[in-house]
C-alpha cells in the first residue's frame, strides 16, 4: 500500500512549504500577522489536505480533499500576487514559489482528473 508520503504531489507541495516560509522570513515584521499567516496557512493546506485525503480511503473522499488542496493553491496564488504587488516585498525573488506552485496546481489538477467526475 502506498502512503501519501509516496505522493511526488505530497513531496512537491512540501517543498513548496518550505519556500513560503523561506521568502515569508524576508517580509517585513509588521506583516508576520498579515499576509505572511495567510501565505503560510494557505501553503501548509495544501499538502495536509493532500494527506488528510489518502488515508480516509476510497477515491471518492481523496477527490474531494485533493480539490481543497487544489482550491488552497489558488488562495496561495492570489496571495502571492498581492504580495509581489506589496512594496516592501516586491523586490523579493518569487521565481521558486512561482515555479514549485505551478508544479504542484498542475499534479492536482491532473490526478483529481484521473480519479474522475465526483459522485
């Protein structure tokens, strides 16, 4: 049986965690309550739904919870557009949030496709 540790989506959205927390560690102080907490709820979403999902079992309830995933990416994506758009923040380099969020939104989008329509 695997786990969803043997997911590269899981493995993929993990690191994506860890690049939050890296560029979020470079914002500003005074935004460790604001953006940098929604950035970082949001990317931890992702692979805990991802997880949550696999081990309830059945296709149907993996699915679902790989569509909340899915649908954390996108709040992560808007996130990270207001935060380029932020001042303080706008010189950060973004490419390898941008690059590992893409990678991951398309991993989801393909295997909530695979396991097909919902019931």
């Amino acid at each position: 049986m695997t786990t969803y540790k043997d997911l590269i989506v899981w493995q993929k959205s993990i690191n994506l965690v860890v690049a939050i927390y890296e560029l979020t560690n470079k914002f500003p102080k005074e935004e460790i309550f604001a953006i940098t907490s929604q950035l970082r709820r949001a990317a931890v979403s992702i692979p805990s739904n991802i997880a949550e999902g696999k081990m309830r079992g059945g296709d149907i309830e993996f699915r679902r919870f790989l569509s909340i995933a899915f649908a954390s990416g996108a709040e992560l994506e808007t996130q990270i557009t207001i935060s380029k758009k932020l001042g303080k923040t706008v010189d950060l380099d973004y490419n390898k949030v941008d690059s590992l969020l893409e990678e991951v939104m398309k991993m989801l989008n393909k295997l909530i496709s695979q396991l097909g329509p919902s019931a």
